[in-house]
C-alpha cells in the first residue's frame, strides 16, 4: 500500500511538472509574438523619420513656386512706381517751364525787384517740397516691398515647422503605446519570478537560468525602446524651441504690418501736402497774370513821385531862404534894444555921481573908527588869553593831586563796581582749595575775610593771576594772607528750596531774597542745598564738581557725598549729591515720597559734615522747616564736639501745618540718640509717645526762632479754641 501511494505521489509531481513546462513554453511563444508585433509598431516610425528630410524638401518645392511669383509681383511694383515717377517727373518738368516762361516773361517786363523774388523763391520752395515727396514715395514702397517678401518667407518656414511638429506627435503617441506595452510585460515577468521562487531549489536553478536566457533579448529590447525615446524627446524639444523662434517671428511680422499701415498713412498725409502744394502753384501763377497790370501803374506812379520831389526840394530851398532873413532880422531887433538900454544908464550914471563921492567919504571915516576898535578888542583877547593859561595850570595841578589822592583811596578802599556773582565764585575757589587741602583754614579764613571786605589787594591779585596757572594763583594769595579784623558776619543757609532753581512754595522765595538783602549789608552769605535731578539748571551758572567727596554717616556705614558749587542770582550754593543707593534725589520731584524723614535727614547731616571738612566758622546757621529741622540737634549733639562750634543756630517755620513727624527708631538713622531725645522736653510728638517731632526739635535746640512775618508769629503763639 505504501508503495503504490508513493508511486501516485510521483505521477503526480511528474504531472504537474509536465504541466508547467508547457504552461511556460506556451507564454515564451506568446511572449516572442508580442515581441515581433512590438517591433514592427516600431519599425514604422524610423522609416518615417528617415523619409522626413526629403517631406521637409518637398515642403520647400512646393513653397519655392509660391515664392517665385511673390517676388515676380513684388519686382513688378518697383516697375511699376519708376513708371509713375517718371510720369510726376515730365508732368512737374511741364509745370516749372510754363513757370519759368511766364517769369521770364514778366522779367522781361521789368517787375518790382522785391515781388518778383518772392515769387521765385515760393516756387523753387515747392519744387524742392515736390521732389522730397517723390523720393519718400518711392522709399515707402521699397520699404513694402522688403516686408511683403520677409513675411511670405516666414510663413513658408512655420508651414513647414507645423509639418515636423504633426510627425513628433505622431510618434510620441506610439512611443507612449510601446511604453505601456513594455510597462505590461514587466509585470508579467515579475510574476512570473514570484512563482518560479515558491518551486523548489532544483527546479528554480533551472528556470532562473531560461528565464535569464529569455529575458536577455527582452531586456536588450527595452534598451532600444527607451533610447528611442529619449531620441523623439529631444526632438520634440528642439521643435518645440523651433516653434517658440517662429512665434517671436511672427509677433515680429505683426510688428511690421503695424509699420506698414503708419506708412501708408505717411503716405497719404504726402498726398494731401503735395495737392495743397500744387493749389499754391496754381494760385502763384494766377498772381503773376495779375502783376502785368500793375507793373504799368507802379511806372507811373514812379513819374509822379518824381514830379513831386522836384517840388518839394524848390520849396526846402525857398523855406531856407525865408529862416534865413528872419535871423538877420531878429538879430537887428537886438542890437537896437542894446543901444537903447545903454543910452538909459548913461543918463542914470550922471545923476548918482555925485552921490557916490559923499557916500564914499562917509564910508572912510567908518573904517577908520572899526580900526580903532579892532587895535583894542586885541589888546583884551591877549589879556585873556594870558589869565586862560595861568588858569589851566591851576587846574591841571589840581587834577594831577586828586589822581594821587584817588589813587591812595583806591589802594585801600573797597572794591563796589564789581557784581556779587564774582566775589561768590571767589569764595568758591577759596573754599574749594581748603576741602582739597591747598590751602590751610586759618588761611582760608583771611582770605574769605578780604573777599567780605571786597578789598582791592585781592582783586588786583585775582585779575593778575587769571590767566596764570592754579600754583601761581594759590602763591600771589598766599601771599596777601594777614589777620584782618572783619566787622561783617558769615551766614550759611541750610534748607530744601531756593527759588528760581528749585522752587514749590514761598519758602524758595524768602531764602534767595534773605541772602541777597544780607549780602548787599556786606555780610558774607552762602547756601546749601540738595542736588535734585529736577531743578532748572538752565539758571544756574558755573556749575562744576570739586576733587573732593565728602563722607557722611548714616544706617551704621559712611557714604560718600560729590560736592558741586556754583551760582545763583549773584549767590554762592553748594550743592550736595549723595551717593546712597537709594538715590535720595533723584526722584522727579522735591517733596511727596514715602521715605522723606529719611532724605532730608540725610541731607542735613551730610550739609554739617561738608561745613566741618571745609574748615568753615560762620557766625549763624540757618535752617528752613522741618526738612532742615534735624540740623539743630546734629549740631549741638555731635558736630560742636567735633569742633564746628563757632555758630548759633536760627530755624525759620514757614509753615506749622508740615512738621515732619516719624516713628521714633527712624532718627537713629542719621546718627542722634533716639533714648535721649524722645522726651516731651525734647522731640517727642505731643500727639503720640512714640514719634518724632523735627520742628519741635529745631525749637528746643535753636538759640533763636523766626516765623515768615509777624502776623504769622502772633497766630502761632495763640492757642486754638
């Protein structure tokens, strides 16, 4: 049993071999007619290609013909127009013999010389107008005739084009049916692959080597195929090039045809010209015809004007002979008039002769007696004369004493013709050299004193020295340094406000107009203020930096302070620019932060440490509301023991309604003993235990208060109901 199904099992297999060979045998015929089909398709074409020059050489024949009688047309135009030229040639050389006949003829009649030339020039204008326009007819056809032959040329040449493109298109269409047959037959052999893989390994080394065999000369088929196509692309794309060179062409023509319809119009504006032309010939000829008539009456109004001018040229003459006689005559008129004026004063001179001897008598006595007078009057002008010059040296004497004694004054008297705003920037420099220790106080105290009394020793010395360096400066004033007594007081303002530069209420006001009454009494006034970012700087003049900052204490650390000087209004402020990271100043306005007690805490102590560094020993401290309220306290708490001890302190209220108060721990800032002056006696707030008053302060610690007037110092000291 066993064997005889082995035995079916192989039939089978054998079967089923058997079966696929003739399957595969069945497809190569099948597949090797397609081939021959494919390759007669092909064949067609490149017997077409090769035919294609001698279609494109019949084309040409068949257009040669065409042309040929174009242009047997064409040279019958130009024939033709050389007819019509000569034609226009006999027909003006008619016009202009009859016109140089009928000239000639009224020549020989002797016409006015200027008519006549006029009329020869209007003819030889029109004959030159008639040739131009002949020769511009002539050009236009030629032009035609040019054009007409290029645009038949260019259409013999797309006819031809459209030719080659029909057989390109032909042959694209069979390429592209070869291409999907070839595309088929790839898939059929890819199948056929896919099934002789799933057979076995024997089987398939065999079939893969007749299916190698088999597709070799398909594969060299294909070859073939695609380079013809690539073949007809390039083609297809040169004709395509081909093409686009004819449209331009033709756009070209189009062009030209545009051309020749402007010429034909050219042409017919000529036309029109050369008629109104000739209507001019014909009128000037008509206008000869009438000149015969006239030549005759110009000849005789020729002989009338001569007949005329003979008379006139008698009647010049007579009109000369007649001015003539009237000259002489008037000329008599004179001469009789001049006798008779003489005769008259010979009659009047016999008269007055006798007159004029007494007169001349009398006249000799007068210049006798102004003589006289004369002798005398320069006999007095020498007197005074003399008295003039005596009195002259008098006066010169006395002038050249009064210099010396003016001179003595001068050397010792003060100097008044100079302004405020000089002696403050003096002071200035003077107590700029001491902050930067040039100069010693003691030094510095002298010269300020001579600079109060505005003497004259300091003024010749800082006017010799102002072209001179800083050391000869420093050594001609050094010079000068003694100890004067000084009679007038140092006053130093410390406030918030000074008007113009920084101004918000009357307090600016009072502070700039105090210092200038006191400095016009001879008292020496200086004022610090605060470096705001906000002032008007514009008013304020000589604004510079010292060389030296200024250290001041406040929160447990020192910072530094840049000092900058200047004037205003003829007064001299520093200016003191804090250098704390809270940038005190520079806010945009004066007043209205939040940490105000703070600010003007700060910028009192630092004004203190500024005057105690620079060596200064005014007379009176001044201090302005309660933002320069805390300088009281800090002078008499801490800079009199340090040596600044030499003034008294006035606080001026502005205002009682603003007196600063704050909590009591934020005095300690600025350096003050917050255990010792929160007391009722000190500066705690009457209103709260736990808050500092700087007003109340400033009136504790000040040797002297002030109010802005009187009225408002009578409404403070009132108790409120």
């Amino acid at each position: 049993a066993t064997t005889n199904d082995s035995g079916g099992r192989k039939s089978q297999i054998r079967r089923s071999k058997e079966e696929r060979k003739a399957m595969i045998e069945s497809f190569i015929k099948s597949s090797q007619h397609k081939r021959q089909v494919v390759k007669k398709i092909f064949s067609e074409p490149k017997i077409d290609a090769k035919v294609q020059p001698n279609g494109e050489a019949d084309m040409e024949a068949e257009i040669s013909p065409v042309n040929g009688v174009l242009s047997l047309q064409l040279d019958a135009v130009p024939n033709n127009d050389a007819g019509n030229s000569m034609i226009t040639k006999e027909v003006e050389e008619t016009s202009l013999v009859d016109v140089t006949k009928s000239v000639s003829v009224i020549g020989t009649e002797e016409l006015p010389s200027i008519q006549f030339q006029d009329l020869m020039n209007m003819i030889r204008n029109a004959e030159k107008n008639v040739l131009l326009l002949n020769q511009a007819r002539v050009r236009a056809l030629e032009e035609l005739n040019k054009i007409l032959q290029e645009k038949e040329a260019l259409q013999g040449e797309i006819n031809v084009l459209e030719g080659k493109l029909a057989d390109t298109d032909a042959k694209i269409k069979v390429a592209t049916q070869e291409k999907i047959y070839v595309e088929l037959l790839e898939d059929q052999l890819e199948k056929m692959r896919k099934e002789l893989s799933e057979s076995g390994e024997a089987h398939e080394g065999t079939d893969e080597i007749s299916g190698d065999e088999e597709l070799q000369p398909r594969n060299s088929d294909l070859y073939y195929l695609n380079k013809e196509l690539s073949l007809l692309k390039a083609e297809n794309i040169s004709l395509k090039e081909d093409l686009r060179s004819l449209k331009e062409e033709l756009s070209n023509v189009n062009l030209t045809d545009e051309r020749v319809a402007m010429l034909e119009k050219e042409r017919s504006c000529l036309d029109s010209t050369v008629k109104d032309l000739e209507l001019k010939l014909a009128a000037s000829q008509e206008n000869l015809a009438k000149l015969s008539p006239l030549k005759y009456e110009y000849h005789s109004l020729l002989e009338k004007v001569q007949s005329l001018q003979v008379l006139l040229d008698n009647a010049t003459k007579q009109a000369d002979q007649a001015s003539l006689v009237l000259h002489q005559n008037q000329e008599l008129r004179r001469k009789v008039d001049r006798l008779e004026e003489s005769l008259a004063e010979a009659n009047v001179y016999k008269l007055s002769s006798e007159k004029l001897q007494q007169y001349n008598e009398l006249m000799r006595q007068k210049i006798q007696l102004l003589e006289e007078r004369l002798e005398r009057s320069d006999e007095e002008i020498d007197s005074y004369i003399h008295l003039y010059q005596e009195s002259m040296k008098e006066f010169q004497d006395t002038l050249n004493t009064l210099k010396e004694e003016s001179n003595r004054r001068g050397i010792d008297g003060p100097v008044d013709d100079m302004p405020w705003e000089f002696w403050s920037q003096m002071l200035l420099m003077i107590d700029g050299w001491l902050l930067e220790k040039k100069v010693s106080a003691d030094d510095a105290d002298v010269l300020r004193g001579m600079v109060w009394k505005r003497e004259r020793l300091i003024f010749d010395a800082y006017m010799a020295c102002k072209e001179k360096t800083e050391h000869e400066m420093l050594t001609r004033f050094l010079s000068l340094t003694s100890t004067p007594t000084r009679s007038a007081l140092h006053v130093i303002h410390i406030a918030a406000e000074m008007a113009p530069v920084a101004k918000v209420g009357g307090l600016g006001d009072v502070v700039t107009g105090l210092s200038k009454a006191l400095q016009k009494k001879g008292h020496l006034v200086e004022i610090v203020l605060p470096k705001y970012d906000c002032m008007n700087y514009n008013l304020i003049h000589d604004l510079r930096s010292l060389d030296v900052e200024v250290e001041s204490y406040f929160d447990g650390y020192l910072f530094r302070n840049k000092i900058w000087v200047a004037t205003v209004e003829g007064l001299p402020v520093y200016f003191i620019e804090p250098h704390h990271p809270a940038k005190f100043f520079w806010r945009g306005q004066y007043y209205g932060e939040s940490d105000d007690f703070k600010r003007f805490s700060f910028f009192s102590r630092a004004a203190l440490e500024l005057l105690l560094q620079a060596g200064k020993k005014p007379d009176i401290i001044h201090c302005h509301d309660w933002q320069t309220a805390f300088v009281a306290p800090l002078y008499w708490d801490i800079y009199a023991l340090k040596g600044l001890n030499s003034a008294r302190i006035c606080f001026t209220c502005h205002n009682f309604e603003y007196q600063g108060t704050a909590l009591a721990p934020e005095l300690a800032s600025c350096g003050l003993d917050v255990y010792q002056l929160n007391r009722p006696d000190r500066m705690q707030d009457n209103s709260s235990y736990d808050r500092i008053n700087p007003v109340k302060g400033a009136i504790v610690f000040s040797n002297i208060v002030t109010t802005v007037s009187p009225t408002y110092a009578q409404e403070v000291r009132t108790p409120e109901v």
